[in-house]
C-alpha cells in the first residue's frame, strides 16, 4: 500500500474516531439530568393568580409533555401526591403545552393533579422542566428545585412539604 492510500485511511479513521467521541459527549451532555436550583430566586413574587390562600404551601410544578425527566420524574410526584396532606398542600401542574395535553400527559403518568394550567414564560420564567416551587398563598417563593432530583433533593421536597 502506498504512503498516500495508508495516509487516506488514518486520516479517515481518524475522522471517524473524532466523530464518535463528540457523539458520545453530546449524548451523557443530553442525558444528564440538571440537578441545580431553580433559576427563579427563592423570595420571588409569582405572577400566577389562584394560588390557594387556605393551604400554607402550593407547589407549583413545571412540567412538559416532551420532558423525558418529567417522565422519569412520574413516581415521586406520586409519592408526594399520596403523602401531602391536601390542608397543607396545593399541587398545580403548569405546562407550555395546552391544558388538555397537560391533563392527558399527567392521566397517563397516574399523577392525580386537577389543577392543571397553561402558562407563559412571562408567568413563569423558568428555563429548563422540571421545575418544583413551593410558593405561599401570596405567591412568595419559599423553595425551588430545577431538573430531575436525586433521592436527596426528593427527600429535601417531601421533608418541607410535610412541615
């Protein structure tokens, strides 16, 4: 084989070596869950009307059809659902998407949530799903959690929603 042809096939397996290592790093970038606070300060003002005024907290939860860790998320928002004394609690599920879609995604995931709503980023500015803020009756962010949570940040959630 020639210099130029063995020079040809290491430059292309090269090139192929090269893609295969960016597709690899896009991919675990993609996978991996954002496990932050939430971009929204805790002490914010929501602009969200109905919050209920009888249940010390309310969490708000935002949520996507198309949010494969909204999905992942699905049994421990029914754990929370099962455990929160509704008293205490007002679970409302906030989506980009229209109201019948969020309440068709949420039937299909066994999370029991009536309230469910169609939100703007100008309502709810959050930058990635899914988002929990726990927020007073007058629309005070207490808590905030952004991306899906690990077993501590789940704790974290249900240990507050249970005060």
């Amino acid at each position: 084989m020639s210099f130029t042809r063995k020079l040809e096939v290491s430059a292309n397996i090269a090139i192929l070596v090269v893609g295969v290592a960016i597709l690899v790093v896009l991919f675990l970038q993609w996978r991996k869950p954002v496990t932050h606070v939430s971009s929204i300060p805790i002490g914010a003002h929501l602009r969200m009307t109905g919050l209920d005024n009888q249940a010390p907290y309310n969490l708000v939860m935002g949520l996507s059809t198309t949010c494969h860790f909204c999905t992942e998320s699905a049994p421990f928002y029914q754990r929370l659902l099962k455990e929160a004394d509704p008293k205490k609690v007002h679970f409302i599920a906030t989506f980009p998407q229209s109201i019948a879609q969020g309440k068709d995604y949420l039937k299909d995931k066994s999370i029991d949530i009536p309230d469910v709503r169609q939100v703007t980023a100008d309502v709810l500015p959050i930058r990635g799903t899914p988002t929990l803020l726990v927020v007073d009756s007058s629309g005070v962010v207490k808590a905030a959690w952004e991306g899906k949570l690990g077993d501590a940040g789940e704790a974290s959630v249900a240990k507050l929603l249970s005060q």
